[in-house]
C-alpha cells in the first residue's frame, strides 16, 4: 500500500497543470507535488497514476515515490486564491501526492536516455494507452541525469466509459498504440523486440499488486462493478487482456 500522511501547508499552484496540482508540505518533512481528488478529471485519474506508476517501476522505470496525502478542511482557509480555495475545499479526504524532486528539469531532448529506456517508457505507454507524453507535454523529467516518467493521469482512458457501460476486455486489448508522436519515438529504436522480456515482468500476481495500490476510497463502483473489489478484478482483467494481445497494440509493427 501507498504510505499515508497528512499535509501540513500549501505552498504554491503548479498553474501550468490542466488540474491545478500544487505544491504541499507534508507531515513526513517531504514537499509534495499534490494531485486533487476534487479536480475536474475525478479520482479515476488519480487511480491511473497509482496504477501505471507500479507498473513502471516493475520494468525499472524511475518514478517519483507516490503516497496517500490527507488534507484538513482547514488549510483551505488560508488560501488567497478563491479559485485555489475552491478545489481544497472540494478535496478534503485522501489526494495524491507526488514526491517534488528539486532541481529537475522538464524533458527537451538535450539529454536522451538511453534506447533500452526510451523502449521500455514506450512500451508501457503503448501498454496502457497513454497518449500524453509527446514533445507538446512530455511528461518526463530529468533528475541528477535520470530520466523520470511523470504524469499519468490520461493513460487506462478506459475507465472513463464504465459509468455507463460494462469493461469490455476484448476491446481495450485490440486497441492498436500510435507511437509516432511519442517523445521519445527517435530514441527507443525497436520497442516491439522487448515485449517478452518486459511483459515477462508483469505476471498477473505482480499486475493485481500494482492494482491493489490504488486506495478503496478512490474506487467507484458502477451498475455493472457492485463494489471495490469487482473494479480492482476489471483493472486485472483489462491490463491482462491487453497484454496477452500484443499484436494489436505493439509500435514497430508488433510482432512478427
């Protein structure tokens, strides 16, 4: 499980962020970058940071650490900013917090990874269908000249359709990944060739984990997923089905 702690002062807005992230303090001494349950995209956002971050890390992604972040009602009140004031409020309870690594800059090609890391970042993006890491938002930083993969809030878009109709396995495993405007497309040279030895690392014990990271509380049961646990098992299944479908999905022209 992600490690909980509560929130101790709002520092500043990050207003480049579609959902206003801000920067918090946290009752660990750690200054995180907090992602907002009462943001316009809904905690199914937050689920998909959680989820793809553990996937990451199981193919040796870098990730900034993550951790359940509470905050109080009452630091709300200290907020100048009515716009900023109104989505504290709304996200009183259990957000996301990213740990802020000092220093880092946003990616812009000077310093590439190398390929074997480009392929991997591809091949998990495509795995997940994240279409938001391209030069116009790159969503990686480099950190003491380590390429760290951010922001995965747009990746699993699947889960946006399940308010009003039933998780469709079969459909999300047939989508195919278009990684001609990835970031990273002229670096990872062969992405398709590491599938085995990648999705080797990702056994459905090892899937449902990074599954069970998600907090319950950011879990919302629909008419067709009666509770928390038939929507963990629907994140199992989808990512289970894609991945014994790499044909579909596979840049490179999949495989052979």
């Amino acid at each position: 499980m992600l490690p909980r702690i509560s929130a101790t002062r709002y520092v500043t807005p990050l207003k480049e962020g579609g959902s206003l992230p801000g920067i918090v303090e946290a009752s660990d001494e750690g200054t995180y970058v907090l992602k907002f349950r009462g943001a316009g995209q809904g905690l199914k956002v937050l689920v998909a940071e959680v989820i793809v971050a553990r996937l990451a890390r199981l193919i040796d992604v870098a990730v900034p650490d993550l951790a359940v972040v509470d905050l109080d009602q009452r630091i709300a009140k200290y907020e100048a900013d009515e716009e900023v004031q109104d989505l504290l409020t709304a996200s009183v309870g259990a957000n996301l917090g990213v740990d802020f690594l000092p220093g880092a800059f946003g990616y812009d090609g000077s310093q590439p990874p190398p390929a074997d890391l480009a392929e991997r970042i591809v091949w998990l993006d495509a795995l997940t269908a994240n279409v938001d890491r391209t030069w116009s938002n790159p969503n990686l930083l480099v950190w003491h000249r380590r390429t760290y993969a951010i922001d995965h809030g747009a990746a699993l878009y699947f889960h946006h359709s399940w308010p009003s109709r039933a998780p469709d396995p079969d459909r999300f495993a047939a989508q195919p990944f278009d990684a001609s405007r990835h970031v990273l497309a002229d670096v990872a040279t062969d992405v398709a060739a590491r599938h085995a030895d990648l999705s080797a690392s990702l056994t459905p014990a090892a899937v449902e984990q990074a599954v069970g990271a998600v907090p319950d509380g950011w879990l919302e049961p629909t008419p067709w997923l009666a509770d928390v646990t038939a929507v963990r098992a629907a994140y199992v299944t989808m990512l289970s089905a894609r991945l014994q479908n790499p044909r579909a999905w596979l840049p490179d022209g999949g495989l052979p």
